[in-house]
C-alpha cells in the first residue's frame, strides 16, 4: 500500500492552523463587510442614504484593517514563528533570541492594535444593524476574527516564553562551564 502525505507549509513556520485560521477569519470579516454594504444598496439605494457615508467608511475601514491583518501581521507573526521553530547554530543564540524577542514583541503589539480595531469596528457594526439588518454578518465575522487574534497573540506568548526557558537554560549552562573547560 502506497502513502501519500502532503504538506501544506510553504516554508517552515508558516503551517499552523493558527495562521490558517487567522487569515480565514480576516477574509470572512473583510468579505462580509463589503458584501453586507453592496447587497444593502442594492435593496433600496434611497433607504437610509444620510447614514450611508458611514456605511461606506465602516466597509473600507474593514476591509482596510482586515488586509493589513493579513499581509503585514501575517509576515510579521510568520517570521517569528520561523525563527522559533529553527534551532540556534553554536555561537548565535544571543542574536536569535534577540532577533526572537524583538519580533515577538512587534507582533504582539501590531496584533493587539488590529485586534482591538476588529473589535472596534465588528462593535460600530452592531451599532449599523438597527438600520439594516444584514449588517450583523461583519458584526459576527469581527468578532470571530478579533477571538483568533487573541488566541494567536497567547500562542505566540507561549511559544516565546518556552523559547525564552530554553535560551536561559542554554547561556546558564555555558556561564557555569566556563571559558575553556572541557567537561565529559
């Protein structure tokens, strides 16, 4: 019997489910918003027409967010994840972990940012559905994208302190052993 596997990861760090997941949320939210403005100026353009420039504004708003979500995060969240999955070659432990903590921290920041903009905008949507009650798609969509955000940005911490255990542990042990020692 013959066994086939595929893999999915275009480079190493990159085949989560988490990110898969992430971007799957940003898309349904950015989608969901553009076709919620469409479909409700379809029904009846004159309806409402004082409150559509906010409609218009909410729908390039997330649909803005949401594309930053993907393309710029996801780099950055992509990188990190690279280099926490990699193994540190003898003598640049220090540069990895920096090079690890700092893009911890840009991600974390950059997600806590864009996740708290989901938020804002899934809420502003939910504000838009006493009008038009096709707005509760990116209301729904929104919050589902800002929960995977979260859950990212803990998996994210929990990676980077596990890695930061294990770069305390291996610079203890070469401080202990000391310049020149051999020890067997």
């Amino acid at each position: 019997m013959r066994t086939v596997t595929v893999d999915f990861e275009p480079f190493q760090g990159t085949g989560s489910p988490t990110l898969y997941a992430r971007v799957g949320a940003n898309i349904l939210f950015a989608g969901a918003a553009v076709v919620s403005f469409f479909t409700s100026t379809l029904g009846d353009p004159f309806a409402h027409f004082d409150s559509q420039p906010r409609w218009i504004f909410m729908t390039f708003s997330s649909f803005a967010v949401a594309a930053f979500n993907i393309t710029a995060a996801t780099a950055v969240w992509a990188r990190f994840r690279k280099i926490a999955d990699s193994d540190a070659e003898p003598g640049h432990e220090y540069s990895r972990y920096s090079q690890l903590k700092t893009l911890f921290v840009l991600s974390t920041i950059l997600g806590a940012v864009l996740a708290g903009a989901t938020a804002f905008l899934a809420s502003l949507w939910k504000t838009a559905t006493d009008e038009n009650s096709g707005f509760i798609a990116p209301c729904l969509c929104g919050i589902f994208a800002f929960i995977i955000d979260i859950v990212a940005m803990v998996g994210d911490s929990l990676l980077f302190l596990q890695e930061r255990k294990a770069f305390i542990q291996a610079t203890s042990s070469e401080a202990e052993l000391g310049e020149g020692e051999i020890i067997i």
